[in-house]
C-alpha cells in the first residue's frame, strides 16, 4: 500500500503520483546542487578580500545545498511509495533536514546582520577581523544542531510524514512535548531570526544614501554593496514564504492535533516549498552577476 495506513478515507496518491512526486524531487534536487555549486565556485575564486565579504553568502548556498541533500532518499522513496531506509534512517533523514533548515534560516539572520554592519558601521566593517565571520558562521550550524538533536534526545520525535515517504518531526504525535518544542521553534528559530533580519535590510537599505557611489558601484568585485544588501532582502522575504507551509503544518497539528490527517498533497507541498525557495537563490544571484559584467572603459576625455 501506498503512504500511511491511517490515511484511511483520505486522499492517498497513486502509484504515478508517487512516480511524478519522486521524479520532481529528483530534479529540483540535481538543479539546486548544480546551480548552488556554480554560485559556490564563482564566489570562492574571488580574491581574499571580496572572498570574505561573500563568506555568509556562500554559508546561505551550502546551507541551501543541504536542504535539498537528502533529495536522493526522498526521491526514491516517493518513487516506490514507502519509507526505503528503515527506522534509523528515518532519524538520520529526520536530523539532516532539521540541522539544514534551521542552519539555513539561521545563516540568513547572520546574512541580515553582516549588511547592516557593512553599510551603517562601515568603518567597523572594513578593519573587522576574519575571526568574527568564522564565529558567526559556526554559531549559527550551532543553532541548527541544537534544534536537530532535541527530538532525538525526547523533546518532540522524529517519525514518517503522512505520506510514508519522508521523515521529519513527527507532526501526527502532537502531545505536550511536540507542542512545547513546535512553539518554541516558531518563535525563537523562525519568527525572530527572520523578522530582525528583515528589519536589519531595511536599515541597511536606508543607510546605503549615505554611501559614497564608489562604494555602492561594482568595482572589482562580482557583486555590489547594494546587489548584496538586495540580495539578502530578497532572499529573507522568500524564505519567509517558503518555510511557511512547514510552519503551517506543524503549529497547524500543534493546535487541532490532527497531524495524521493531512493529505498526501498537504504533506508532500512544505518540503517542495522550502526547497523551491532554495532553488531560487542561485537564480538570482545569476541574474545579478550578469547586470555587472565588467565593461570596457568609457570615460570621456
């Protein structure tokens, strides 16, 4: 049988909705390891000083890599209908994906913070040493491990998702444990992280007047303090969007306690979500390095 058992009376997919669901997890997970590694290699070729400046960035890529990592897992699972990889592989495929997607969101925040540094406290910024960014960086996996290894350690549960074919928490057991980690989730790891990010781009936003045009233009770098500022405004709005249908279901099961009776198609959207909204980044960042292709010089005599 195809999903979860206790969808009886429910909307369960079908052997090909299974087959197309895995064949779109497969493609969006090669497109976002393919695009995201071009983006990693065209930041990391930078000299060392706009290599440092992109060193978030690049964090916000690997994270957004990582997101889709299990990819193979999911897709083949969704393609022969059941959960192929036993019960520790559902804790492991459980941890990955919340150690990725909490160290994404949480790398955006740092993302947020670093451009409000750069544009409002720029003298800070330029003389700011690389220790700071390798300390940053490493407390916010850390944040992204703590978050993982909670369910593992009995605060809320690793378990199948109502399609049987992927693993998360595990939003069909919603007692007092899940909904006491669920909301504290959402409100330490989601709402905050995301909303002072936001509010530190449009600070950066606004102090950007204030910059010298030499410094807001692209010289020599591959993207601008204005493209990156951009950027990072545009990616926090997105994900913003995209970890909502996460956030749905799991406060959604938290409260009505009917986690197990979501459809295979309500299951199966939040993960397509957060992983589409991944797959976007590089896209834009390419549609932003190609507007500044170096030009020749036009100066007029």
């Amino acid at each position: 049988m195809f999903g979860n058992p206790a969808m009886t009376g429910l909307h369960q997919f079908t052997m090909w909705e299974h087959y197309f669901t895995g064949s779109i997890y497969m493609v969006l997970g090669c497109f976002v390891f393919a695009t995201n590694g071009i983006c990693l290699v065209l930041l990391t070729k930078q000299s060392p000083k706009p290599r440092r400046k992109y060193a978030i960035l690049i964090h916000v890529l690997i994270t957004g890599m990582g997101v889709n990592g299990g990819f193979a897992a999911h897709a083949s699972s969704s393609i022969a209908g059941r959960w192929l990889y036993g019960s520790v592989g559902c804790q492991i495929m459980g941890f990955w994906g919340f150690f990725a997607g909490m160290s994404h969101i949480w790398m955006l925040f740092a993302f947020g913070m670093e451009r409000f540094v750069a544009v409002c406290y720029r003298d800070f910024y330029n003389t700011m040493p690389s220790i700071y960014y390798t300390v940053v960086i490493g407390l916010m996996y850390v944040f992204g491990t703590f978050w993982a290894t909670m369910p593992l350690l009995g605060w809320a549960t690793y378990g199948p998702e109502v399609h049987g074919t992927s693993c998360t928490i595990n939003y069909s057991l919603s007692d007092e444990s899940y909904q006491s980690f669920i909301f504290f989730l959402a409100a330490f790891s989601f709402v905050c992280p995301l909303v002072s990010a936001w509010y530190a781009i449009t600070k950066a936003w606004s102090g950007l007047s204030a910059l010298p045009d030499a410094e807001k233009e692209k010289d020599k770098d591959i993207l601008s303090e204005e493209q990156l500022t951009a950027l990072a405004g545009i990616f926090i709005l997105i994900s913003s969007i995209s970890w909502s249908g996460f956030g749905y279901v799991a406060v959604y099961s938290a409260i009505t306690h009917a986690g197990a009776s979501l459809t295979h198609l309500g299951g199966h959207m939040a993960p397509l979500m957060s992983k589409i909204g991944c797959a976007l980044f590089p896209v834009l960042i390419f549609m932003a390095t190609s507007r500044t292709i170096p030009k020749s010089d036009t100066k007029k005599p």
